[in-house]
C-alpha cells in the first residue's frame, strides 16, 4: 500500500516536471521565431533604405560608398589606374553628363563596357537613376 503511494506521488511528480520542460522549450522556440523573424524585418529595411532604395540618390549619400567598394581599388591616385580616380566626386564628374547617361562615359563602361560586371544590376538603376536626376553631390 505504501509502496503503490509512493509510486503514484513519484509518478505525478515526474509528470509535473516535465509538462514544465516543454512549457520552457515552447516559450524559448516561439521566443526565438518571434526575435529573429523581427530582426530580419529591421535589417532589411535598413539596406533598402541605405542603397539602392534611393528616390534622389546624391553623391555623398549613396554613390561614394559604392564607387568606393567597387570602383576606387583600382581608380584612386596610388592604383593601377592612377590616371582615372574615382574617390571624389570631382574626379568621377570627369566622366559624367549631368543629365545624360547616354553620354556619360563612366555609364557607357559600366553598363555593358570594359567595367561592366562590377557594379550590380541595383546599383547599376542607382547610378543611372543619380546621373538622370543630374548627378548632385548633395
Ligand atoms: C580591377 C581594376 C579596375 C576596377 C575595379 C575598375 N576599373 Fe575602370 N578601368 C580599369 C582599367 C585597367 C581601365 C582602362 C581600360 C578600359 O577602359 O577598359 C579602366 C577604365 C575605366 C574608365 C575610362 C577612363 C580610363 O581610365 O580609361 C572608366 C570611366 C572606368 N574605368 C570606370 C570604372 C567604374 C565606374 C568602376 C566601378 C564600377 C571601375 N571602373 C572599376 C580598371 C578597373
């Protein structure tokens, strides 16, 4: 008889702790999903916003850093094309029509010329998109 009790009482125990142990496992798996589908949302919408998102894209704003990742390693004053910087706004309107990008010989390069293939078809858009609207530094 005490025995049997003793079974029973341990038993009940067991199962208490574990309904506890998949209440926490739930909460800590719903928790999760909820953070990290959150977090995804909010980066997301960072990079659209900071690149090629841009209604008005400027120089300063959203072309220097692109043409500084994939333009200005070889295009700055110690590169290996030296004779052509593109780390300031002065040295890329070198190669810019404000207005134009049918004219511009930095579009004419990067839109199926020798530079072609660096720049992604995003940014490609952007940068037409900067120099359409008249290629503003600010
Ligand atoms: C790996 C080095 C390298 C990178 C990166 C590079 N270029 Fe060039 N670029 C060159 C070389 C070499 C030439 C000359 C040969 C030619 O015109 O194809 C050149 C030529 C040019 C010219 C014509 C002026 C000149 O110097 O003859 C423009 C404009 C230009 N590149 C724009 C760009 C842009 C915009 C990017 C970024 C999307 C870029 N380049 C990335 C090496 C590079």
């Amino acid at each position: 008889m005490t025995r049997n009790n003793k079974k029973f009482s341990a038993n009940l125990f067991e199962m208490l702790i574990s309904w506890q142990v998949i209440t926490v496992i739930l909460l800590i798996i719903i928790g999760g999903v909820v953070y990290f589908n959150l977090g995804d949302g909010t980066d997301n919408s960072i990079a659209t916003a900071n690149s090629t998102g841009a209604a008005n894209p400027t120089y300063d704003k959203e072309i220097a850093p692109i043409m500084q990742n994939k333009c200005a390693g070889c295009h700055n004053p110690g590169g290996m094309r030296s004779n052509s910087p593109l780390d300031s706004y002065k040295g890329v309107m070198d190669y810019i029509v404000p207005g134009k990008p049918a004219d511009s010989v930095l579009i004419q390069k990067v839109d199926g010329g020798s530079m072609g293939g660096f720049f992604s078809p995003d940014e490609l858009d952007l940068i037409k998109k900067w120099v359409e609207q008249g290629a503003k530094e600010k």
